[in-house]
C-alpha cells in the first residue's frame, strides 16, 4: 500500500465515440489537496463520475484504497461511496426539503442514530459552514453561494476520507469564493479528508491545492507542486495559466479551412 | 408537521374509496345470487332456447336462484342442452319440476322461469347431474304467427 | 438504402429503451420491501392520489350527469327509461371509470412526475443520491410506482361511484325516472366480479403502464429545458395511447370471449 488514495492507472474513457481521454494516469495522495485544471470542455466533472462509479472506462483501472472501482458489484460499489462525497456544481440539494433535512438525509439513510444525535451531528456541519442560521429554510431561498455551502455541509455528514469538488468557484462572487476557499483548506487540514477539487479557476486553487494536474487534449499536460506548476516551461500550461486565447490548445473548434467551407469545396 | 397532514389526507382518500366500494356493493351490484355461493348443476334439454344466454338469470316465482352456466347442442339429436347452476339454499326441488324459457316484459332478457312440481310422500329431489326432465322451449314468433295461420286454415 | 439503416438504428434504439425502461421496473419493483419506503410511499399516494381527487371527482360526476341525460333521450323512445340505471352504471364501471381516470391520471400526475424526475436529474440530484450511497431506484422510483399502482384504482371507484350519483341526480331528479326502477334493475344488472372486479383489474394494469411510462420518460429525458418538456408531451401523449389500446385487449379478454 502506498500513500495515495485514489490512483488513476492509464484509463482511456470516450462517450458517443468522442475520445475524453487517452492513457491517462492521475495519483491523489491521501490527506492533501490534489487539484484537477483544464479548459471547460475537456472533461473534468466526468474523471470525477469515474473515480465515484458512475462511469467506466473503456481501458485502465481506478482504485480507491487498493481496490478497484470499475470491477466492483453494485452492492460493494455503494458500501464503498459511503466513504466518498461530492461536491456538485449545482449543489444539487433536494429541493423538496429544508437545509437541516438536506444534511440529515445521508445519517438517516445510513446510520441507526436517534434524532437527538442527528441533530447534534447536523448542526455542527451546519455551524462549520456557517449556515446554522438557515437551517429550517428551503434551498430555493438560498443564494447560490449559501447553497453551494449547504451542500458541502451535506457532502461532509457522513465523515468521508475522500470529499470530490466539482467546478466549486464557479459562478461565485469573490466574497463567496473567498469563503469556500478558506472552507476548504480548513476542511482538509481539520478533518485531514483527501480532496479533488475540479476547476479552471487558477489563482485560488493553485493558493490551497498541495499538487496539481493540468489537463488537455486528451492527455496530462503537466503535474507537480503549485510552485513547479507556475514555473513550467511547457507552451500549453502558460497559455492555460495565463489564459492566452489561442496556442497549443486552440481557439477554434475543428472545421475544414475556412476557404473550402465557404466555397463549398468539401462536398 | 406536514407528514402528519399528508398522512390524514391520505386517510380521508382511503375512507373515501372505502366509501365508494361500500355504495357499489349495497346499491349498485345484484345482491341476490353471487358466485361465491356453493351451488349444484342441473341439466334441462329444450327444443329451442331463443335468446337465452349464459349468465341468464334461472327464477322460481320471481326470485333468481340460479344461473345459466353454459349452452350446447346435444351431438346425437341436434337440441340444445341448457346447464343451470342452482344455489345450495334451495336443494330439495321435486324430479316433477319444470323448466320453460320465459322473457321479462315485452322486449326484456329472456330467462328461465322454474316451476316446482308437487311433492308427494315419495318424492324424489333433483340432485346434482340430473336432466329436467319437463321443460317449454322459447316462444318463438315467427312459430307463433305460422302456427296461427296454420290453425286458421284448418278450421 | 439509407432508410433501412435509419429504420435500423431507429428500432435498435427503441429496443434498447424498451430494455432500460424494464430494467428499471424490475430494479424498482424488487427494491420495494424495505420499511422506510412506506412512508414514502404514503407522501406519494398523496401527491398523485389526493391531489388528483378534485379533478377526478368533478369528472365522475359531470360524466355520470351527460351521460344520464344522453342515455334518457334515447331510452326514453322505446319506453325503456328504467334501464337508465344499468347503462349509467355499466358504462361507468366497466368502461370510463378505468379510462377517464388513467387518461386523466396520466395528464394531471404523469406529467407532472414526468418533469419532477426529469428536473431532478438535471439538477444532479440522482447522481448526488447514487454518490450519497442512496440508490434513486429504491429512494425515488419505487415509491412512486407503488403510490400510482395503489392511488389509481381507488380514483377509478370513486369516479365510477360519484358518476352513478351524478346519474342518479340528473335521471331521477331532473328527468323523472322512478327511483326504485333505476336502483333496482341496476342491481339486477351489475355483478361484482364480472363488472367491479374486472374495472379494478382494468385500472391496476392502467395504473402500471401510465407510471411506468411517466417515471421512465422523466429518468431517461435529455436533461435540458428542451428535453423535460419532450418527456413530458411524451408521457401524456403514449399512456393516452396505451391505455385506449390496452383498454380494448383487456376488454376483449374480460367480456368478448365466453
């Protein structure tokens, strides 16, 4: 056993004969911050479908704690995301119940406790984000930050080794990315929970991620430490860092030369 | 609490249902003679059944204690042989009895009206797979009409 | 050429989605016997049984009046009024309490658990139960096949049971129609098992294909605006379809054939 809790092992994943990936290898230490980058498009959120099993890669494996996901059974695979939560992009609340019946919903489902602990429990991730406040209130009242914050509430209820984030600065006003950021660190380093936070905003993950992957066409384009990371040589990373329009990655979408299309020549 | 409201909407919605099948059983289905009765069969051959069908009701002065079960013609002399399933209440009907096809009102459901014959002291009761032996086939009226021209004629 | 492999690809694909859908029934169905389900179960009875009442019995009702009043003009013509009470309540029982109540169910429920489960996809809240360990079959199908599968043919009763009163209200009270005729002979008439029980059958097998249709529509619906409200036609438009065909199959079987 090695220190990581997740590792990616050459997986090659395409959806409706699109490539997504290409041999691919990805490790996420156990206890830090691992951050995934890359332009939207390249598939971020579906790395993250794979590690929890929603997903299964045409070649390659995945492990999460030494045993593989894409090989597992059904009942396995569920007994194995209890140790897993996620983080989505929409939050992803249960719009149907309020933000205490949100967090207490994975410990009733999983857990035998009373309601008394249960409310103790939820509280106390409630207060840890800050929304103690507003737990009788429905997410349809919530701001999308204040959402995105019930849902990390939610994610950590059950105590998770692995919390996964996806896109969690997105559409965030800086105040509110402020907080999450700050959550986040505190998270990892309160709980020690590994994490994988899915972004393209580079500033504030390249703050708190303790190793980073950056990815594009397909491939790994470039890993190592923030600090490696800024310093890199390669082409493609300083265009994604400093978010130049066109370069390795290019600007266009594939098409035939603008010439033969207009003059109809590819008929 | 809502569940609490949910719960006894729901109870109401059963109540209600409750209340539906209770008005279908006592006042909208026939009470008189259910299938769930034990019964015992009958067989009773006529020459001309009419428009009798299954499920016709067999009456005894007005009150329905049977039902036809089935209809077939007889293979050897070509008649129609009427089933009758009769409830086990009444099971002690002499072998004199009689069967005719009879209709309710003038366009009404043909059925089987069964007459008890007398009991002597040595009767003996129509069991289970017995023939009726007495039985008036259906008023046919283009019989009706031929037989009255006929006996017109001949006077 | 072309259209065969357009019509080749297009019943592969239907096949495939008859498959999924199955799968989903059987996953769902499987997955019922667990106790927190029921209360569940319960919600949803009253979120497509309660909330349907109205409009259920508002129809019965108006049914049961149009079609007394139908019913008088002709009968009356052959003197035969007193039969209004079987024609009311054989009509209602065997034919439009099943039907109306599926057609109705399937626009004022289908549809709506059609868009529920559809924005709840769109919204990741499936893929959040199946990351939250929870499997969405068991949490979120199941209990409202069952709730369809329980609700639909309580409806049908009271739709049948409030039309024949409805009958009742126009033909006796209105047009005159003795009353003890429109009881009676109607009691002459109607049968438990062959009239009542064969309407709830009727309605059990209407209740499974219209929720079955609705869920699967929404669960498997493209989640975007666009999509939702494709699956959402969709579900009225095919249980509309199903149950009228399913309808005369049934029908057949229970009284065509001796």
């Amino acid at each position: 056993m090695n220190d990581n809790l997740v590792e990616i092992q050459n997986i090659t994943f395409s959806r409706s004969e699109r490539l997504i990936y290409d041999d691919i290898s990805i490790s996420i230490p156990k206890g830090k911050i691992t951050a995934i980058m890359g332009p939207s498009g390249i598939g971020k959120t579906t790395m993250l479908r794979l590690i929890g099993g929603q997903l299964k890669p045409d070649k390659g494996d995945i492990t999460f704690a030494g045993k593989s996901i894409p090989s597992m059974n059904r009942s396995t695979l569920y007994q194995t995301r209890k140790a897993m939560s996620m983080l989505f992009q929409s939050g992803a609340l249960f719009t149907d119940m309020s933000v205490f019946d949100n967090v207490a919903f994975a410990l009733r489902e999983h857990t035998q406790l009373s309601e008394s602990v249960i409310e103790t429990l939820v509280l106390l991730k409630l207060e840890a984000v800050g929304l103690r406040g507003a737990a009788q209130l429905l997410p349809s009242e919530l701001s999308g930050g204040m959402a995105r914050r019930a849902a990390l509430a939610r994610a950590i209820a059950l105590d998770p080794e692995l919390i996964m984030y996806d896109e969690p600065f997105a559409g965030q006003d800086p105040i509110s990315m402020g907080v999450l950021v700050k959550l986040i660190r505190a998270l990892s380093e309160a709980l020690s929970v590994t994490s994988i936070v899915v972004t393209h905003d580079v500033n504030e993950v390249l703050d708190i991620a303790d190793y980073v992957y950056i990815l594009a066409n397909q491939k790994v384009i470039g890993h190592g430490t923030a600090q490696e990371i800024k310093q890199s040589e390669s082409p493609l990373v300083q265009q994604f860092l400093l978010g130049q329009a066109d370069g390795p990655v290019p600007f266009h979408y594939p098409a035939p030369s603008m010439q033969a299309q207009l003059l109809g020549e590819d008929k | 609490m809502t569940t609490r409201k949910t719960e006894l909407m729901v109870g109401l919605f059963v109540i209600l249902t409750i209340a539906a099948g209770l008005l279908l059983a006592f006042k909208v289905v026939n009470q008189g003679f259910s299938d769930s009765e034990s019964t015992y069969t009958l067989y009773a051959k006529f020459d001309n059944i009419g428009g009798l069908q299954t499920r016709s009701a067999v009456k005894v002065g007005g009150v329905t204690v049977g039902r036809v079960e089935s209809i077939y013609l007889d293979p050897e002399d070509f008649n129609p042989i009427v089933v009758i399933s009769l409830s086990d209440k009444y099971n002690n009907f002499p072998d004199t009895s009689s069967a005719s096809i009879l209709t309710s009102g003038l366009l009404g459901e043909q059925y089987i009206g069964f007459q008890p014959g007398f009991a002597f002291d040595d009767f003996v009761v129509l069991a289970d797979g017995d023939y009726i032996q007495d039985t008036k086939s259906a008023l046919v009226l283009e019989d009706l009409i031929g037989q009255f021209l006929f006996s017109r004629d001949s006077e | 050429m072309n259209w065969i492999i357009d019509l080749g690809a297009n019943t592969l694909f239907k096949v495939i989605g008859i498959g999924r859908a199955f799968l989903m029934l059987t996953g769902a169905l499987i997955a019922f016997p667990q106790w927190k389900n029921v209360s569940l179960t319960i919600k949803q009875i009253y979120v497509v049984g309660v909330q349907s009442l109205l409009i259920i019995m508002v129809s019965g009702l108006f049914i049961g009046m149009v079609m007394a009043l139908q019913g008088y003009t002709i009968l009356v013509g052959y003197g035969a009024e007193g039969s209004l009470g079987p024609m009311v309540s054989l009509s209602l029982l065997r034919e439009l309490g099943p039907v109306v109540t599926a057609l109705l169910f399937a626009g004022r429920a289908g549809s709506a658990l059609t868009a529920e489960i559809g924005l709840m996809k769109a919204t990741e809240q499936l893929s959040s139960l199946e990351m939250m360990a929870v499997d969405p079959l068991r949490r979120i199908v199941a209990p409202r096949i069952w709730a369809g599968v329980i609700a639909m043919p309580m409806l049908a009763l009271i739709f049948s049971a409030i039309g024949i009163l409805g009958g009742h209200l126009v033909g006796v009270e209105w047009l005159g129609v003795d009353s003890g005729s429109y009881w009676s002979i109607m009691q002459a008439t109607v049968e438990w098992d062959k009239d009542v029980v064969n309407g709830i059958i009727k309605s059990i097998v209407f209740a499974i294909v219209v929720t079955w249709i609705a869920i699967f529509k929404g669960y498997d619906a493209v989640p975007t605006s666009e999509g939702i409200s494709l699956a959402t036609t969709q579900t009225v438009v095919l249980s509309s379809l199903a149950v009228l065909g399913l309808d005369f199959v049934l029908t057949a079987l229970m009284f065509g054939i001796n």
